[in-house]
C-alpha cells in the first residue's frame, strides 16, 4: 500500500490504480456513496419486509426449534417471484460495489454482496414468524438469495470491463470529495416525488399530522384545548414558491457537492428532468397514463423555469457559498410546504396513491417525500461544520 494512505470503511476511491490494475487505492479523507446507498437499501428491504411492526405474537403452536425452518409456499404468485428475485439485485450489486470502493478483493466483495444479504433475506423470514400478517417462505429467501448473486455478479462483470472505474473516474472529477451523502440523498430525492404534495415538487409536509396527532393526544387526556394548525390561502404567488423552492432543493444540493465546471449546468438540467419525469410518472400510476400531466398548473412551468435559471446562475459561485444559500432554499421550502392548504384533489391523491399496492412500498416512499428536505438539511449543516483539511 502507498505511504499515508489508508483503506477502512468511509474512504473513497482517488482516480489512480495500483500496478497490474488491481483494485483502487484509496484515501482517508473521501467518501464513497456506495456504503450509504447499501445500507439504505437494507433499511428498506427491512422495512418492506417487516412492515406494519405489529401485532407481534408467539406462534404458540411452533416449537423453538420450528422458529428457524421455513415452510414451502402452499402457491406461487407471479409478482411475488419477481419481486423477491429483483428486489434483492440492488442489494448485492451495491455490495460488490462498496467492496471494491474499499479495496477488498472478491471475497470481501462475495460476503458483503451475497452471504451478507442472504442472512439479512433469512433472519427477515424468522423474524416473520411473529408477525401474524406476514407469512414467511423458504422460496422467498431462496428468491432474495438468487437476486443477491445475481447483484454481484452485475457488478463483477462491470468491474472486469471497466466501467466502474470509468464511473468512479467521473464521480470523482464532478463532486467532492466529501459528496457521498449528498449523492445518497439526490438518488433518494426522485423517490420521495412518487408520493404526491400538496403542490408539485413541495416535499416536506410532515409538520401538520404530527401537530394534529399531538393535539389529539393532548386534547385526550384534557390538559388544554390547542389551537388548528396555521394554514395559509391558497394562492398563484404560494403555489408557484412552493414548485420553485422544491426544485431549487436538490439543485442547490448539486451545487453545494459539485466542483465547479461546465457539468454543474448539465446537472441542474437532469434534476429539472428527473422532476418533471417523476412526477408525470406519479400521476400515471395513480390516476392512468392520461392523467399523465395532471400535476402541471399554470404556475407550474414558471416556476419550473424560474427555478432552473437560479440555479444555473448560482452555479457561477462555490460550492461552499451554495452550501449556505441551500439551508435557506430548504429552510423557506419546509416553512412552504407546511403552511399549504389541504384541498380535495389532494386527498383524493393519497387515497389513488395508498391504494395503489405497487407503488405504495408500505408507506415507505411518503415518509422519504416528507423527510427528505430535513436529511438534506442535516447534511449540509453537517458539511459546512467539517473543518477544512
């Protein structure tokens, strides 16, 4: 290993190679968005196979010995097959990945991508045991465990070829250094969009259900009476704020983990991109392929478009100057998005939406729409007090 420098969990790859093309020499001062991107995956393959965390009970007619054998399903739907063989892919993918960001050779990237998901997938399906809702499968883990393989040996296959160098080559000529969770985080930034928010792209609304769920309580046990939550009217200037401040998030979170250089606009032009193409997407999954544009409003493209060139005009200062100026988008988007007014189409959104079991995700896709703005916050707080090395 060269003098100085360091391999461990968190370093990044430097674009350089040691000799014979073996794997990539790291520093101790980068950081690889693949960690962040497994273990996130993790959480949600957890989440969705947990999911609703209760009623837990005893399967009293099992004996301990049971608890750790998986019965054969009775029947086969298709959807199920494909979704425990698929959704298990990322999660070995990214665990070859995050071997080779680190270094590790192909045992490493073999445990991390495929022994490590496959023990995940089967203490999943013990764990459903307790869960009177769930029913645990030895076919299902069978089905994780293939998709996991499978995951590694994409990414095998594309660390052989090359590519993934090229990709960490890019990576490391576009963003910091320190850009891992700001990458995690614009990857996440799409998903949150499937969930629909009072107004396009306004993500962030948690404030009031959590308001009223602690009026309730209070109001339950008689300590006092306390008063709605504000809301604001409805109007063109609120609405088109709101559309322009949640576009200006994660371009202002491009900013703050970007170098400077032409990319930055051709960036800011993919976020434009993605949001509109997410959130056409939501609207055709929730209401048909013709209902396709029904989130635009007259407000809508202006604020698209005045939003688009902010952020190509912020893209002329630093990184670290956009960093400040993204706590004040964030800060007046998730003061927006809680004061917006509730209205019919909106309701009846959530219930298209929540009906809909393909894209529900159990819920776990409007708590990303809700919390997203507050993680990037963290992030960017956590970024401008890291001291410069």
């Amino acid at each position: 290993m060269v003098p100085g420098v360091q391999r461990g969990v968190g370093a990044d790859v430097r674009c350089h190679r040691g000799l014979g093309g073996g794997p990539p020499v790291l520093t101790a001062t980068a950081r690889s968005s693949s960690l962040w991107l497994w273990v996130g995956y993790g959480v949600l393959v957890t989440y969705a196979s947990l999911y609703p965390f209760a009623p837990w009970s005893w399967p009293g007619a099992l004996p301990v010995r049971g608890l750790f054998e998986l019965p054969w399903p009775h029947y086969w739907g298709r959807l199920d097959i494909w979704a425990n063989a698929v959704g298990y892919v990322p999660l070995g993918f990214l665990g070859g990945v995050v071997a080779w960001r680190h270094g590790r050779g192909a045992g490493w990237a073999t445990f991390w991508g495929g022994v490590m998901p496959s023990l995940l997938a089967y203490t999943l399906e013990v764990l459903q045991h307790f869960l009177p809702n769930r029913v645990p499968s030895l076919a299902d883990w069978a089905l994780n465990s293939v998709g996991a393989w499978l995951g590694v040996g994409m990414a095998g296959a594309l660390i052989a070829s090359g590519h993934l160098r090229r990709a960490t080559q890019w990576r490391e000529r576009w963003f910091h250094p320190h850009a891992a969770g700001a990458l995690a985080l614009l990857a996440c930034w799409p998903l949150g969009l499937l969930f629909p928010a009072p107004v396009p792209l306004a993500q962030g609304q948690f404030l009031p259900e959590a308001y009223g769920a602690l009026r309730a309580a209070v109001e339950a046990s008689a300590w006092a009476q306390w008063p709605e939550w504000p809301q604001l009217r409805s109007s063109g200037l609120l609405d088109f704020s709101a559309t322009a401040l949640g576009l200006m998030a994660p371009c202002s979170l491009v900013l703050a983990s970007a170098r400077g250089g032409w990319h930055r606009g051709l960036l800011i032009v993919g976020a434009l991109l993605v949001g509109v193409g997410v959130s056409s997407l939501a609207a055709a999954l929730g209401f048909g392929p013709d209902k396709a544009w029904s989130w635009t409003t007259p407000q809508t493209v202006p604020a698209l478009a005045v939003a688009t060139g902010m952020a190509l005009t912020l893209a002329w200062l630093p990184g670290r100057w956009n960093a400040v100026l993204a706590l004040v988008w964030l800060t007046l988007l998730l003061a927006v998005a809680n004061l917006l007014p509730n209205d019919p189409y909106l309701d009846a959104s959530h219930d298209a939406w929540l009906g809909g079991t393909q894209i529900r995700l159990y819920g776990l896709l409007q708590w990303i729409g809700r919390l997203w703005p507050v993680l990037a916050l963290a992030w960017l707080v956590a970024s401008l007090a890291r001291r410069e090395t």
